[in-house]
C-alpha cells in the first residue's frame, strides 16, 4: 500500500511539471500561429506562396515535398473574397481558415465547375446582395457563405513529380485574393 501512495504522489508531482512547463511555453507558441506569421508577412489579400525562400522565412512551408500551397488573409468587412487561379494542375485544394486556425469550409477541384479556381467567400448580407444581382464574372464561381470575418484562404497543389513543378508554380503565382 505504502508503494502504491508513493507511485501516485509522484504521478501527481510528475504531471504537475508537466503542466506548469506547458503554461509557461504558451506564450512563445500563441505568437506564433499561422495568423500572426502571415500578418507580418503580408497584407490582407496579397498573396504568399509558402516556400522557404519567402523573405524572413517567417511562412510555414508544406512538409510534404508532394504539396505547394499559397495563401492569403482576408477581412470581410472590406468586401466579398474572390480567389482565383488558371491553369491546369493535377489536383488542387482550397480551404477557408478562421483566425485561430479553425478550418471552417474546404474543397477541391473535384467539386469545382473546371480546372480553375474560382471562389466567392461571402458573408450572409454579401451573399443576399450577390443573389440579387450577380455579377457575369461570377457565373462558373463556386459561393461559399461565411460566418466569419477574418480569414485565410488556403490553396494546396499535388505536385507528382518534378516537371510538374513549373506548372505549379505558374498557377500559385498567378492566384489573386481580391475584394470586390
């Protein structure tokens, strides 16, 4: 019995550290979320290529030497979000993150019209306004109504092989993030 109250002491002392340690490393990683780090990097609709040779290197870049990723900040309250891109890839993906990092809509090429990128990101009253009277630049768009205000849209390419590495790169370079 004495061995089983000397075991669970120092379990209890043990996760006590454990979790003091993790109080006290929060502030060095809550400055360093993805937010944060393309906020320095950019403004809100510029568009970053993630890659290592981003200036600062401040970016995450994609671990998967498979993937390429661009992305860009948005704010609603500045107006409707348009992201698009051309050009033929062998697969892409593009979802909406909140700014703590929630991803709260997604989708790839497999449910878009083509082969481009083309997405409104709209809130409620945008979207009523949209319906009313759309725009004819928006008639192969896919719409996505959000509940939030404050974003980053995020686009991943499949990159099979090395010469499709240009390829990818042409169309990350020529994704626009813009207001309307």
């Amino acid at each position: 019995m004495l061995r089983f109250l000397y075991a669970l002491v120092l379990g209890l002392v043990g996760v006590g550290i454990v979790h003091v340690t993790i109080l006290f490393m929060l502030p060095a990683y809550s400055v360093r979320d993805v937010w944060t780090r393309l906020s320095t990097t950019a403004q809100a609709y510029e568009t970053v290529v993630l890659s290592p040779s981003v200036p600062g290197g401040r970016v995450p870049t994609p671990r998967n030497p498979f993937l390429k990723a661009a992305a860009c900040r948005f704010d609603l309250s500045e107006g409707v979000l348009h992201v698009r891109a051309t050009g033929r890839v062998p697969f892409w993906s593009m979802a909406i993150y909140d700014d703590r990092g929630l991803n709260v809509f997604s989708i790839s090429d497999r449910a878009a019209a083509g082969d481009d990128l083309d997405v409104v990101v709209a809130s409620t009253a945008q979207m009523l306004a949209l319906r009313r009277e759309l725009p004819a630049e928006f008639a192969q768009s896919v719409f996505v109504e959000s509940e939030i205000d404050q974003g980053v849209a995020l686009v991943r390419l499949f990159v099979p092989d090395k010469t499709w590495t240009a390829v990818a790169g042409a169309f990350l370079e020529n994704m626009r993030c813009e207001p309307l």
